[in-house]
C-alpha cells in the first residue's frame, strides 16, 4: 500500500515537473496524419478487448432495460397487434430526436446564434446503438 502510494507521487511529480515536455510529445504526436482518428480507435479497442466480459454485461443489461421499456410502453396501448413494433418505431424516433431538441432548446436559452452539429451525431450514436441492441438476440 505505501509502496503504490510512493509510486503514485513519485510518477505525478514527474509528470508535473516535465509537463512542458509531455506538451510537445502530445502536440507532435497528433500533427501525424491519422492519428487523431486511429489512437482513440487503438484505446477502444484496447480497452474493449480487456474488459470483454463487463462489455458484454454491460450490453446485455442495456438490452434487457430497453425490451423492459418497450414492452412496458406496449403494454399500455389498447390493441395488441402490432404494439411492439409501433412502440420501438417511434422509441428510436425519439431516441433520435429527443438530444438534437434538447441541445437546440439549450443553445436558444443561452442565446448563441449557430448550434453545434453535436446533438446530430449524438442522437445518430444513440439511435445505432438502440437498433443494435433491440434487433440482435444475445
């Protein structure tokens, strides 16, 4: 314990007093051509292939919790025939365009003029990741 503790000073103050230095590798490694797209593919993968096993918990949880949901929703339709359908239609309608809403409503209050094209690549991310798991049985 005081071992791994004298280790973590140790390599912190390292890193604080040659900060500047750590600056400049970082800068030069991602001047590369490609780099700014395959190292955080490298991470992820990386870290995928590590912690394989609480990914694909953590997978089968989230669908689990979204066939909840729907079924949920179905229930309270008043006609059984192609409830789950109808509800998963427009659950990722909404899950598509509910953050694109809420970030627009947010840049309105805050009064900036042009938002952002995040909330579009966020509801994208979100919609994908929701199709996968509703339609793929694990």
């Amino acid at each position: 314990m005081i071992v791994t503790l004298t280790l973590l000073v140790f390599c912190s103050s390292i890193i604080a007093f040659f900060s500047q230095e750590f600056l400049r590798m970082f800068k030069k490694l991602f001047s590369i051509p490609g780099v700014k797209l395959l190292l955080p593919l490298a991470v992820a993968s990386l870290l995928i292939e590590m912690h394989e096993d609480f990914g694909f918990w953590v997978l089968t949880w989230g669908q689990l919790q979204l066939h909840r949901i729907i079924n949920a929703l179905a229930g309270l339709l008043p006609f059984e025939t192609g409830s789950v359908l109808l509800v998963r239609i427009v659950f990722l309608f909404c899950l598509a365009i509910l953050p694109v809403l809420v970030y627009r409503f947010g840049v309105k209050k805050k009064g900036r003029a042009q938002p952002d094209d995040v909330s579009y690549w966020s509801g994208l991310v979100l919609w994908i990741i929701a199709a996968i798991l509703l339609t793929v049985s694990i």
